[in-house]
C-alpha cells in the first residue's frame, strides 16, 4: 500500500466505513458495531454531561459541625472507593480489550467481535497496562504544573470570612493564568490518546510489539513525514466536529418534528389521567411509564445510527493514514493481488 495524504485518507475512509457497514446491509450487525464503535472510540461520552448547582439564599452552605465518623463507617468508604476504583479499572479494560476486537473487524472487514476478542487477548493486556502507566505520569505532570496555582487559591480562601464567597475580582487573576495551562495539557492528552490508539496499537495488535519497540517504530514514521502527521493530527481534531455539526444541520429539522411530536403525545398521555383515581390513575402511571421507556430506546436507537458511523469513520480514517507509512497493516488493508500463474503446457 503507498503512502496516502492526511487529505486524501478521508475519501477512503469514508469509502472503507461505507463498505464495512452497509454493504451487505443488516441491521442486526449494523446496530451492534456501531455501538462497539461507539464505546471503543468514545464519541458522545461527554455530550450529556451533567451539572449540579448548588441552590442557596446567598451565601453558599456552612458546616457547622465537625465530621464525626465511626471507624466501621471510614472503613466502608474506604472499602467503597476501592470497589469503585478497581471497577473502573475492570472497564477500562474491557474497552480496550473490545479495541483490539473492533481492529480486527476493521483491518479484515468482519462484522464477527469474538475472533479479535480471543486473539489479542494477550496484546491488549499489555496495552491496558502501558496506558495505565501514561495515565498516571500524565496526571504526575499535570499535578505538578498545576501545584503553583494552589497557593494563590488556598491564600484567597483563607481571607474569605466564614459563611462568605470569594470576590470574581479575587477569582480572575488566578484563574486566568491557569487557563493556558488547561488548554496546554488537553492537547497533550489529546495527542497522547492519537499515537497511542491510532499508531502505536496496530504494532501491538499485527507485531506484538513492546512499547518502547512500537514507539520506536512511530517514532520513524513521524520525523521522516512531520507535515504530514501534523496536519493528520489537525483534521484528527477537526473532523468530528465537522461531522458532528454537518449531523446537527441535516438532521435538525426531521428531529424537532419527532421531539415535538414526542413531546405532544406524552403530555396528551399525562393530561388524559391527571385527575384519575384508583385503577385508571395506576393505569396512566404505567402508560407514562412505559412511553418513557420507548422514547428513551428510540433515542438511544437515534445515537447508535448517526454515531456508529461517524465513530467508525474516524477509527477507518487511522487505519488508512497510518496504514500508508507502516506496511504490515497497510497489506492487511488491502491485499496485494493474487500472482497470476500462466497454464502449464
């Protein structure tokens, strides 16, 4: 496979996503890759976000009183904690693991996860670990860039009198200078998360490389074609929000009509047995309830249609790239042709 532009691997990727998931078309396989293209490349885990304000008269709440905790009680939450920690670790690798599945359905245009799933079991376990250590020396780096900016925060809430709040005009000065610091370390976790995913697991999954020997091998790739992977980490970044928004444009109109329409029916259920009492009020309960139930499948259904392809677009748009400079998984991308042997006389 020759080498292809940053660009230029967009045409492709659009065609390899179209062949994977649509042709042959079925919806069973559909629905279940593109929820596994979902998950793996995280599209949409921060669009419902949710944020809790704290309410209050004016002044924000005051504890009066001292913690006063049992022994048996600090034990529990210890004890939760790291229940809780280790569950998220337990995901954590499980998606990667389903990583290393949803590759191999990628490189060999499978819809089957089972085969990848057993057969990089090993690499994906090494893997895991090696992004765990990343992690936690990034969070190291961003601890201590960020430990300078305490003091002032620590000094500012000193001088606020109990019960009181911080002035903006304290708060800007030593907000404003962190921010660059923010905006710094996000590109950073950004660019760690493409050379780890996109570059440096391919040589997992087809070598079954070791970390330094896959760095070492992107490395290479990266000094010998800077531009390039400059600007493929550009449109790494932009295109999602490109095609997030083209999503938003096409399809703003066809979804206020269904939410409006959603909306109209739901509150015409609920105005129906307003005043009801006895069975007919259990019976609108139930109606309600279960009317909350399809419209939230509907919208989940809604997400795993628009977003599987768009995740397995970006995770096509990698493999294509990268697939032009490492010629393992370029090959494995598209086969050379078969010899052609001429008849025996």
């Amino acid at each position: 496979m020759y080498s292809i532009s940053a660009l230029d691997s967009v045409s492709l990727a659009i065609q390899r996503t179209r062949e994977f998931l649509f042709r042959p078309f079925r919806w069973g396989s559909y629905l279940k890759l593109s929820l596994v293209a979902i998950i793996t490349e995280g599209i949409g885990s921060n669009l419902n976000s949710s944020k809790h304000d704290a309410s209050s008269s004016g002044q924000g709440p005051i504890l009066n009183a001292p913690f006063d905790f049992s022994t048996v009680q600090i034990a529990a939450v210890v004890a939760a904690v790291l229940l809780a920690i280790l569950l998220c670790f337990w995901i954590f690798y499980l998606i990667t693991r389903l990583r290393f599945a949803f590759f191999n359905c990628l490189i060999h245009n499978t819809s089957e996860i089972g085969p990848g799933w057993r057969l990089y079991q090993t690499q994906a376990l090494r893997f895991f670990g090696m992004s765990l250590a990343v992690g936690f020396s990034y969070l190291l780096l961003l601890g201590l860039a960020v430990f300078p900016f305490l003091a002032g925060f620590l000094r500012m809430m000193h001088e606020v009198p109990p019960g009181g709040r911080p002035d903006l005009m304290q708060v800007l000065p030593l907000l404003l200078p962190l921010i660059p610091v923010i905006l710094v370390f996000a590109l950073i976790a950004f660019a760690i998360g493409i050379i780890l995913r996109d570059w440096m697991l391919p040589h997992y999954a087809l070598e079954d490389a070791t970390a330094a020997e896959a760095w070492r091998q992107v490395w290479k790739h990266i000094t010998a074609e800077k531009g390039e992977f400059a600007v493929y980490l550009l449109l790494r970044l932009l295109l999602p929000f490109a095609a997030a928004v083209g999503l938003f444009i096409v399809f703003l109109l066809p979804g206020l009509m269904l939410a409006g329409a959603g909306v109209a029916f739901g509150y015409a259920i609920h105005s129906t047995f307003a005043d009801s009492t006895g069975a007919a009020a259990l019976v609108g309960v139930l109606l309600q309830a279960f009317y909350g139930v399809v419209a939230f499948a509907l919208a989940l259904l809604a997400g795993i249609c628009l977003g599987g392809p768009l995740s397995t677009g970006l995770r096509e748009y990698a493999l294509v790239f990268y697939g032009g400079r490492y010629p393992t998984l370029g090959e494995t991308l598209y086969p050379p042709p078969a010899p052609i042997h001429p008849p025996a006389l």
